[in-house]
C-alpha cells in the first residue's frame, strides 16, 4: 500500500518526523552509490548504519531496494531536498 506524498509526513516535515539517525542515512542514501552489509550493520558511503534504520526509511516509502542498490523514492527526494534546503 502506498501513501500519497502529501499524506507522507516524514516528506513534507523530515526534520520533525525523522530522527537524526534517519535523516543522515537518507542523505547518504541519496549521495552515495557504495553500499555494502557488513553484519547488523548497513555501510554507505562513509557512514555506518542499523539495518533497522534503513527498514525504518523503507517503511515510511522513503527509500527502495536492497543492498547493495538502495535508492531514494521520488518521496525519498522530496525529504533529502527539504533537509538540505533548511540546512544551508
């Protein structure tokens, strides 16, 4: 089942529905293409991440796929560029 991403409030208020942890793996998601599963432990990029995060992204239709081709949803988009819009 999918939610219309205005409905999806982890898209429209990532800062206020996605923790810290789940803020920076979606970003990484989004900027890096190296990933890899190492144990419980997911690695992208540089960064290192509980698979429950990643599941967590997965669950809220911000991300798609598997590693090691984990990708943003159009969604998943939509969040990375209201983070780092209120970033800067």
């Amino acid at each position: 089942m999918t939610t219309a991403l205005t409905d999806n409030p982890a898209v429209t208020e990532p800062r206020k529905h996605l923790t810290p942890s789940m803020r920076t793996a979606l970003i990484a998601i989004d900027h890096y293409r190296h990933q890899k599963r190492n144990g419980p432990e997911i690695i992208v990029g540089r960064h290192r991440f509980k698979a429950s995060t990643v599941d967590a992204l997965k669950r809220m239709e911000l991300v798609r796929g598997s590693v090691p081709s984990l990708a943003p949803t159009l969604g998943g988009q939509m969040a990375v560029t209201r983070l780092k819009g209120e970033q800067s």
